[in-house]
C-alpha cells in the first residue's frame, strides 16, 4: 500500500508518519540536517512529528529605551540584527530566559521542502513540546507555517510566561515538526522567506 509519502494525488491535508517523514527523506522530497537519527520508534520522532533542536546562537533585543517600530512595507529582516545582541551558550554557560522575556532562537537542523516538477510536495508547521509549554515557555507564537519551498533553519520566537526563569542549553530539544502533502505542486513564491534570519553575530 503506498503511504502519504509515496502518493503524488491531489487529495491534499495529510499529515505524515514518522515513517513517511523517513520515506520522504529517502526520496528526497525534504530534508533535516542533520537529523538526530532514524529509528522512527525512538528520538526524535513521535508518531505524527519529528522533534528539532536548539542552536547555539540567541538573538536577545537589546535594552534600554523602547524602540518604537513602524509596521509598514519597510520592514526587513535588518532590524533584527541590528536591535538585537547575539548570545553563544554552552553546556556550562546557558542562556538564562527570565521571565516576561523575549528572545530569538533557531533550530539546529535546517529544513528543506523543495518544489520538484513530477514529486510530492510539503508544508510544515512548527509546534512546541508540551513538556517546555508547562514551564510556561512559548516557543513560536503566530508564526508556525514552514511553507513549501522553504529551505534553512527554523527561527524560533521564545518568550518565557511562567514563575521561573529557564536555562536554554544548545542541543535540547525545542519544538516539534509536523509535515503536510499538499494537494498539487504549487509556483514559487518569490515574496515569502526562503529561509529565516541569521543570527548576527
């Protein structure tokens, strides 16, 4: 029988298995790199979602007087570089998010879901872990869509809402990926990201 991964039809909204994230790999119709390993019964794979982890760079905006931002055209990824301090953490040295804090993150692994003529095509979206929303922690808020065409690492908008301050430590695994068939093969998009800002440093 084929699975989610394998069919190229144009019924579309299928979310896919651990399995047929493996299969999607192997045909290369997306990509993960590096991906924490392949036995889609063990870490990082859940049954319908592949767990991402944490860079070693956070972008953290930077204090002092408020900046007030216009919210037009202008806008350009720019202005986070430039209003934001970047952060390596360790192991031994994590960056402590307190809390009502802000920052800016991204995933380890960079995700590729290309546009190939004649192969299936995918969308992601990007979801916290339970185990992190009960600390209180956001780890994406209005932004979860990985759209097809999309390749690079996933930037992550992290704010801390719960009664304790939280240590980031590089590696740990931070949210969660679930991938979407969709229904035919889509143009390309010229206007949306494809890929996400680079932490400055």
């Amino acid at each position: 029988m084929d699975t989610g991964a394998q069919q190229n039809g144009t019924s579309g909204g299928v979310i896919l298995s651990n399995v047929d994230i493996l299969a999607a790999i192997d045909a290369g119709d997306l990509s993960i790199t590096p991906l924490a390993g392949r036995d889609p019964s063990a870490p990082p794979f859940n049954t319908s979602a592949v767990d991402l982890r944490l860079a070693p760079t956070i972008l953290v905006p930077k204090t002092g007087d408020p900046i007030t931002y216009r919210l037009d055209a202008s806008y350009s990824a720019d202005y986070i570089g430039r209003n934001c301090d970047a952060h390596e953490i360790t192991t031994e040295r994590p960056y402590t998010l307190r809390r009502d804090r802000f920052v800016l993150a991204q995933t380890l692994e960079r995700v590729s879901l290309p546009i190939r003529k004649g192969r299936p095509a995918y969308a992601a979206r990007v979801e916290g872990k339970s185990s992190r929303a009960r600390l209180g922690m956001l780890v994406h808020f209005t932004a979860p869509t990985i759209h097809c065409g999309f390749a690079g690492p996933i930037t992550l908008e992290i704010i801390n809402l719960g009664s304790a301050h939280i240590d980031l430590v590089p590696g740990v695994f931070i949210c969660q990926l679930i991938f979407e068939r969709m229904s035919g093969l889509p143009a390309a998009a010229p206007n949306q990201f494809t890929g996400q800002a680079t932490p400055a440093g």
